[in-house]
C-alpha cells in the first residue's frame, strides 16, 4: 500500500475510532467451470468480528468472484463500491535460498490494483504462505479501504456541520481541507456527490 495510502487509514482510523469497520473472509468455498471460464464463490463475510454472513460473488476466477461478491454485498450501504474497479492483479512468490528445494513453504505475495471514479490507482498488498490466502486479503484490503473512505467523507462532513453551527471557523477551516483530502481517496457516489455539492452551495 503506497505511503499516502497508510496515511489515510490513519486518518480514517482517528476519525471513525470505533466505528472503523474491519473486513474478513473466514472462509470459502469455490465452484469453477474451466470451459466456461466461469467461477462461482461463497465465503463468510465477518464484519467488525460479528459473526460472518454467507455472501456469493461470481466471476472469471477466483479474485474476481470475490471482489464482485464483496461490491453486491456492500454497495448498498456504500454505494462507491460500484464506481470502483480492477485495474491489476498479481501474485509473487517469494523464495530465497533456504525455500529453494522446499517451494511449497514459500510465501506468496498477491498486488491487487482499484481505479475510483476519477482515474486514481490505488494498489493493496498482502503476503500470505498460500496463493489464494494472500489474493483474498489484499482485495478484501481495497474493499475495505474504499469503505472506510466514503464512511470518513460522511462522519467529517458531520462534524464539518456541527462546528459550523456553533461558528467555529478555525475548525470549519480544518474540516474542510480534510474532507478535500478524503474525497482524493474514496470513489463516486451519491452520498459523496450530494455533500460535495451542499459544500460548493
């Protein structure tokens, strides 16, 4: 994850604290069509530890199945989910000279790139002992990313507003630029369209 990026989810992370939502696959079953080049995907979805729901994506192979899965499940309640897409996937295996004659205890490291609606790449990276392990955290890393962004953008905006209405303009000020850097790092929606056009306004 690229420097900037870290430094969002600081952001993020001081803004939300609890309200932070985390994402994990805990589990997952996989039906694939090789002729048809189709894959069919369930896994466990938990949310902030609660426990999991049974969520279903399909696609072209497994990391697309996932990240179609994760958007159907999530773009309701945050709907820049579907303004995003792939613009990369990579896996790498990381061998040295002790993993040589023992490649199947190497480490795998998978990349996996998002394009928001403005063009702007975003790259996640996660590094598990399997191939499969490794490529669901990292797109579960960008979902969650864009997640968090869009849920910061609405809780300063919140807050934007509250220090407004108590003529705070030093705070308002801060606020502001804020949600102008946070905006950069999520992806079009309209929760996001609507309060960036109360903010012109």
């Amino acid at each position: 994850m690229a420097f900037d990026q870290e430094k969002m989810v600081s952001l993020m992370r001081e803004i939300l604290q609890e309200n932070y939502l985390t994402l994990a696959v805990k589990a997952y079953s996989l039906e694939e069509d090789l002729s048809r080049g189709e894959c069919l995907m369930r896994f466990q979805l938990a949310q902030r530890e609660e426990n999991p729901v049974e969520v279903e994506g399909q696609g072209v192979g497994t990391i697309d199945a996932l990240f179609n899965g994760l958007r159907q499940h999530l773009a309701h309640d945050y709907p820049s989910l579907s303004s995003i897409a792939f613009s990369q996937f990579a896996i790498q295996g990381l061998l040295n000279s002790a993993d040589a004659r023992e490649s199947s205890k190497a480490w795998a490291e998978a990349t996996v790139g998002i394009i928001n609606s403005e063009g702007r790449e975003f790259v996640f990276q996660a590094r598990q002992p399997s191939v499969s392990r490794a490529g669901i955290e990292a797109t579960v890393k960008a979902a969650e990313y864009f997640v968090n962004s869009e849920r910061t953008y609405v809780r300063l905006h919140e807050i934007l507003e509250h220090y407004r209405s108590e003529g705070r303009t030093d705070l308002v000020e801060k606020y502001t630029d804020l949600m102008t850097q946070v905006v950069q790092n999520t992806s079009y929606s309209e929760v996001v369209e609507r309060i960036r056009a109360q903010l012109k306004g």
